[in-house]
C-alpha cells in the first residue's frame, strides 16, 4: 500500500511540473538577457 492516495501524489507532481516549467522559463529569460 502507497503511504499516500495516488490523488494526492498527482497533485505534488502536477505541482512540481508546473514549478519547473517555470523555472525553465526564468532560466532561458535570464539567458537571453545575458547575451
């Protein structure tokens, strides 16, 4: 058994996905700005 509801671990990743894409976007605008 899986200490935590498969619902809930969907959401933390969803959550995480989401960070990430952010911060893949913050990573590439700063990249820009350095050229």
């Amino acid at each position: 058994m899986p200490l935590y509801p498969s619902a809930m671990l969907d959401d933390q990743f969803n959550t995480l996905s989401e960070s990430l894409k952010v911060l893949q976007e913050s990573m590439k605008e700063l990249q820009a700005n350095n050229k």
